[in-house]
C-alpha cells in the first residue's frame, strides 16, 4: 500500500539532516541486574550516520551492563550483539528502503496518510516508532 509519503526524503528525525534518505534498523539492548535480565528490541528510523550511533550506543551499554544477569545475561547479550553487528552490516549494503523501513510503513500506512499535512506529527511518528 502506498501512502503517498516518501519517509526516505524526510529530516532525519534525531539530527534534522536531509542529505542522506531515510532508512530504518533493528537495534537490540540487554540490561542485565543479577536475576532480572532485560532484551529490548527496538525499530529505529533516521539518517545512516545516527543508525550507525544508535547501534553502536546500544552495543556499549550491551556489553557493560548485559551480561551480569544469571542465567539469562550471556545468552541474550551475545544474541544482541550478534544481532546488532548483522543489522549494521545489512545498513552498509543496503541501496534502498530495508525490510525494516517497509515493514513500518505497511503498519503504520494509516498514521502517515493522517500526518501528512502535519510535518512535527509526521516526524515524531518516525522519531519514536
């Protein structure tokens, strides 16, 4: 389905730069506190320079507060990271929209067409998938 937006030309919603198209990613955090082990998956849209930040934020906080959860924290910190570095690597190679970026604008295809004439609604859909 079309909406008649192209999310790639819009602002990047964290830096507000319009020179590179817009893509989207999957960024995986794991917090970890002893027996409570927390994996948060998350979409998130924007320029390919702050993709490459929010994956890289979420690989250092992975790796420093991860893997302390017993028994879980190992697991899910090497299965986020693992994860991290793929997406990162599909980010690289990719010449236009992810499955990632398509997948939201299926879903969400109703909150763009409503949005459209609201550019401050239309990128805080974006900013905060």
């Amino acid at each position: 389905m079309s909406t008649g937006i192209d999310v790639r030309s819009l602002p990047c919603p964290h830096c507000g730069s319009v020179n590179s198209p817009l893509n989207a990613t999957l960024v995986a955090e794991v917090m970890s506190f002893i027996f409570l082990t927390h994996l948060r998956r998350q979409v998130v849209i924007g320029c390919p320079g702050c993709l490459d930040k929010a994956i890289q934020r979420a690989q250092i906080r992975t790796l420093l507060l991860g893997w302390w959860g017993i028994p879980f924290g190992i697991i899910r910190t090497v299965g986020a990271i693992a994860g991290n570095i793929k997406h990162k690597q599909q980010l690289r190679h990719a010449t236009g929209p992810t499955e990632v970026l398509e997948s939201f604008v299926r879903s969400n295809a109703a909150q763009l067409v409503m949005r459209r004439e609201h550019p401050r609604a239309l990128q805080n859909l974006i900013k905060n998938p």
